[in-house]
C-alpha cells in the first residue's frame, strides 16, 4: 500500500515547477492527482508527463472558478483527500506604483483563492479527515523591500493556515503550509513578469543571499509539500515549514 492509495490530490497552479512536482510525487506515491491552471495546452503537457495525473482549467484568482473546480473534482472522483493551494501571484511593486488593480491581483491569487476553494472543499475534506497544504514563501515572514503586497499575501496565507487548523482539528482536518525560498521555476517571467536581464540580475542576489549558495529545485520543496499531506506527519497542523537554502535565518 502506497501512502495515498486511491486518495484525490488538487494541486493548484499545477501545470509547472513546484505544483507539477508535487502532482507527480503525490500520483507516484498512489494519489489520483488533479492540477489546475489558466492555460489548457500547458495542463495537456504536464498531464502527460506522469501517470494518475488529471487537469482542470481554472484561474485561482475567479471567485466563481473555486466551486466548480470542487464540484468537477467530486465529478470525476467522488472524494477529496488533499488540497494543495499553490497557485501564487507576486511582483515587485514600489509603494509609489502600487495601484488598487495590481494589489488587488496579488491578493485574489494568493489569499482569496485559497480562502474559497477551501471553503468549497470543507465537506469533502471533513468526510475524508483530510488536509490542506498552502504554498506560502520566505517573504511571508521575512522583510523586503518592493515586496510588500506580495509579502503581505504570503503573511496571510500563513496566518490563514495556523487559524484554519485550530478551527478544522474538530473534524481531523489538518492545516499546514510550506513556504518556499526562491527556487527555480517560472514565477519570475510568468508572474512577476521581469525581463530576462532583471530575472538574472535578481537570480544572482538571490544566490548571493542565500546561505546554502543556490536557488532550490521544485522537487525539494515539493517533497514537504507531500511529506506534511502524509500519514507520517499525522500529529503535525498549524505548521509553517520554511525551505529556502537558509535564506530566513540571515
């Protein structure tokens, strides 16, 4: 018996990098994983690229797409076992640029998001005493300058995560979150929409930063991803587990 034998996994944000990674991880170790994304033609691809791997094509940031989302997973599967709220929106926006659309952007992604399609999920996850894994980053806790909507996001996410655990272990639901440092995958192009120059301009600081001397890899921070969603963790809820090559401890 594999850890999450015939258990159903969503993964948001799931059609690259870390969600992918931790889709996979999840269907190697049994699961029927499902991620969710806004392009169709990246979710066709990475659903091809492992087994028990499914898609549904959602934006993390449309109220109305959290529901249906639910409801098509319910569909297919008639469970839900683990949600995975990956699905990030970030940019580094001065405070004299910030601008009600573009904080509002970051927010819907990375707290309003999460926040409904938990709150759509909440039955099938006290049916099957499952859990939620949110995606959190080093700078939800840690300071930086023309980051701070998208700090601020990642400080309620984190918040949400210790508030939803105390009130879901009544019905066996267990809270975590995963905060990860900066890793490699295409949030700097795709999301936060920088240019090639600044993306290695930033990549270098970062590495320079970072105590361990690199950016991670997906696979690392999806392996806590799928550890804290594991049996193994059972007695673990309202956890923040920071991955970041050491970056939160300078």
């Amino acid at each position: 018996m594999t850890p999450f034998n015939d258990q159903v996994v969503l993964v948001t944000g799931g059609g690259a990098g870390i969600g992918l990674s931790a889709a996979s991880k999840f269907a190697e170790q049994g699961a029927q994983a499902v991620i969710t994304g806004r392009r169709q033609e990246a979710l066709q691809h990475a659903a091809r690229t492992a087994p028990r791997i499914d898609y549904i094509v959602a934006d993390a940031g449309n109220p109305a797409d959290a529901a249906r989302t639910i409801g098509e997973v319910i569909h297919r599967y008639g469970r839900l076992d683990v949600l995975v709220n990956n699905a990030g929106a970030g940019a580094i926006l001065p405070l004299s640029d910030a601008g009600f659309d573009r904080i509002s952007e970051i927010f819907s992604i990375n707290v309003f998001g999460p926040s409904l399609l938990a709150s759509a999920a909440l039955s099938y996850l006290k049916q099957s005493a499952g859990n939620i894994i949110n995606v959190s980053s080093t700078f939800g806790h840690k300071a930086a300058g023309m980051l701070s909507h998208y700090a601020a996001s990642k400080a309620a996410l984190e918040h949400m995560t210790r508030c939803w655990a105390l009130e879901l272990a009544s019905d066996g639901i267990r809270v975590n979150a995963v905060a990860a440092g900066p890793t490699e995958t295409d949030f700097l192009s795709e999301r936060m929409k920088l240019s090639d120059e600044q993306i290695e301009s930033v990549k270098a600081q970062e590495r320079a930063r970072i105590p361990l001397g690199r950016r991670g890899h997906p696979a690392e921070v999806a392996d806590w991803i799928v550890s804290l969603a594991s049996p193994q963790a059972a007695w673990i809820t309202g956890q923040v587990i920071t991955v970041d090559g050491g970056l939160n401890a300078t």
